[in-house]
C-alpha cells in the first residue's frame, strides 16, 4: 500500500507534529463539521470541547450541512447544530495520536495550536440490504480520512 500524503506541508517540520485518521467508519459531513470547529485551538482545548460533545453538554454548530438541522442552544453566533459522537470518538482517539506524537518529537504541547483539519472521503464499501421477495437494495459505507497538522506558536 501506498504512503497517503498529507494536503498540507508544514514550513518547518522540526516544529510540526501530523497525524491522520485512515479510512474510518465515520460521517463525512460530521468530519467536516468537527474539523471546522476546531481548527485553529490548542490540542487540550480541542481535546476537552469533543468530550463535552460526547458527554451532549456542547453541540457542534453545522454551517456547510446545515439544511433540517434542528436549533441547538449553547452555539455562540449560530443556529444550527448536532452533537455528533461517533466522529468525535474517532477523532478524539487522532487528537490523542497528535499529542503523543507531539512528545515523542520533543514539542511542547502546551503551545501546539492545530493549523491544519481537514477531512476527505475515503471509498465506498458496496453493501446490500436483503428486502422482500428475494430483492436486495444496494447500500454504500462511505469511509473517511481526517488528518491533522499542529505547529508550535510562541
């Protein structure tokens, strides 16, 4: 298998750490969301905001996918919103990797901000739902990829 290569390069790699999540088992559309909401904060922060997510004490506000997305409370300059856990587990687990990677390089992770998250679609794994007189409806798993690059700031 082929190396993946990130989208973004680091102008400095010695003060960059990487890490990305392959192919997971996750909503595109909620990758994107999470991605938005927590690109540009520190690793402890965006740590600490996706476990209020999976505790449904913060929503995510939804700005691209946004249409029959109910009203949350709790969004500061927003409507729309969605408490989308399984993604914040998986990429909870990438944030997680960031920071161990971040350790093992020698950064300080106090000070790594996340300047680059992004999400990409993964392939599609063709699946079939058994329906009645012995049809079948195709059904397609969209996989994700998400990758995260952080930088120390001063």
């Amino acid at each position: 298998m082929a190396r993946i290569k990130y989208s973004y390069q680091p102008a400095d790699e010695t003060k960059a750490v990487k890490a990305m999540g392959y192919e997971m088992p996750i909503s595109f559309k909620h990758a994107v969301e999470i991605c938005r909401f927590i690109k540009g904060r520190k690793i402890a922060e965006a740590k600490k905001l996706l476990e209020e997510v999976i505790a449904l004490k913060r929503p995510i506000p939804f700005k691209r996918y946004k249409k029959k997305v109910a009203h949350k409370s709790g969004l500061e300059k927003w409507y729309a919103g969605r408490y989308p856990q399984k993604a914040c587990r998986y990429i909870l687990k990438i944030l997680k990797n960031l920071e161990a990677n971040a350790e093992y390089k020698g950064l300080d992770v106090d000070k790594l901000v996340i300047v680059h998250a992004q999400a990409k679609m993964g392939r599609k794994i063709k699946k079939y739902v058994p329906r009645a007189f012995g049809r079948a409806t195709p059904w397609f798993q969209q996989l994700t990829t998400v990758e995260f690059v952080a930088e120390e700031v001063e």
